[in-house]
C-alpha cells in the first residue's frame, strides 16, 4: 500500500516525464507546491521502493512498476471526473479537487463499476485520455492554440482540468472539447489570439490559448 503523497508523487512524475525529460527536484516540487528540499526525501523512498529510477544531475523517471501505479491513479481520477459530470451533474470545472481526493480511496471494482456505467469512455471531460484497464493509454503530445497558423481550423482535443476559472472562461467562450475552431489572427510579441468559434470570435490571452491542446 502507498501512501497518498506517494501516489501524488508518481502522477507528477509521469505528467513532467510526458514532456520528455527526467523529473526534476524542482519541477516536481513547483507541480506539488511544496518545497524541494522535502522532495528529494520522498523520491529517494520511492526509489528504495523500485518505483522510480534517479539520474543523477536530472531527476527521476519512473520504472515499469511506477508507470503503471502512475497511470492507475491517473485513470481512477479521470473516471471520477467523468462520473461526477456525466452522472452526478457537477460542471466540468468542480470535479478536479473533489477527483483528487476520491481518487486514493476509491477501490479498483468501484471504478471499474463507474467506467462500466458510463460505457468505458476513452476521454474524461476535459478531453484527457483515460488510461484502460491493462495500463495502456493513448497519450500522444498534442499541439496547442497558440501553436497554430493563422487561418488553419483545429479541433479542440482537450485543456488543462487545474484551474477551475480557466475552466468557466472557456466554457463562456464556447472552447469545450470536440469544438472546432479557427485561429483568426494572432498579434506580434506573444500579443493577443483572435479565435473563431463558429459565428463568434473571441480575443484570448496567449497564455489561456496555450493551455488548450488541439487536433
Ligand atoms: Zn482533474
């Protein structure tokens, strides 16, 4: 059994370890908001316990054992999510904390009941790929909106499920996923996004428009 701070721990290793490089001290403590001093203890546990492998000089990465702890939580968080939503009428915005806590007591059956009630969905709400029972996960890198040419259409595949006002100003906007849109124009110096989302067009900040992933 894993404590939950060791099954944050895993989660986040594997969240920066998806951008490609080892997990650093720092880059895991910035995610976790806490300070790097407390976790180097905590990796050096995990990696006694073979659940993390530490380079030297770059950080940890997850070993095999790891990675499939990882994408456990990973998938009872996200079936969570989409049970609240889809079942329990919470908006897609309220769901992300009450996920992190249920999601390190809920039992392997309870969640496999919820994602057999809900027809085993491949995406949680905000578009984030729900890894399957065997462990495997289509979790390929997707560009984002500011990373788009001008006049090209996109998809919106999925945003960033942490920040529940991003979430509502998204919402507002009509930028859900499976919504397609259209990068209008985008102002020099990492100035403004002008996006079309059917008939309207909205003006968004480049800092909102890279945490929307696209297709
Ligand atoms: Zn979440």
């Amino acid at each position: 059994m894993l404590t939950r701070q060791a099954e944050d721990y895993l989660k986040t290793i594997y969240e920066i370890e998806r951008d490609g490089d080892a997990a650093a001290t720092t880059a895991i403590a910035t995610r976790l908001g806490i300070a790097p001093a407390s976790v180097s203890g905590m990796v050096r546990r995990l990696a006694r316990q073979g659940l993390v492998a530490v380079e030297r000089y770059r950080g940890a990465r997850l070993t095999a054992r790891g990675r499939r702890v990882a994408l456990q939580m990973i998938r009872r968080h996200r079936i969570l999510e989409s049970y609240l939503v889809t079942r329990l009428g919470f908006g897609w915005d309220g769901v992300h904390e009450e996920a992190e806590r249920l999601e390190h007591a809920a039992s392997a059956d309870l969640i496999d009941r919820m994602a057999a009630a809900l027809g085993n969905p491949d995406v949680d709400p905000h578009g984030a790929p729900i890894p399957r029972t065997d462990g495997s996960v289509d979790d390929t890198r997707l560009r984002t909106l500011d990373d788009l040419a001008v006049g090209s259409p996109a998809r919106v595949a999925r945003m960033s499920d942490r920040d529940p006002a991003l979430l509502r100003y998204l919402g507002e906007l009509g930028i859900r996923p499976g919504v397609t849109l259209r990068l209008v124009d985008r102002a020099p110096f990492e100035g403004p996004l002008t996006v079309a989302v059917g008939r309207a067009r909205h003006v968004i900040g480049s800092a909102v428009a890279r945490k929307v992933y696209v297709r």
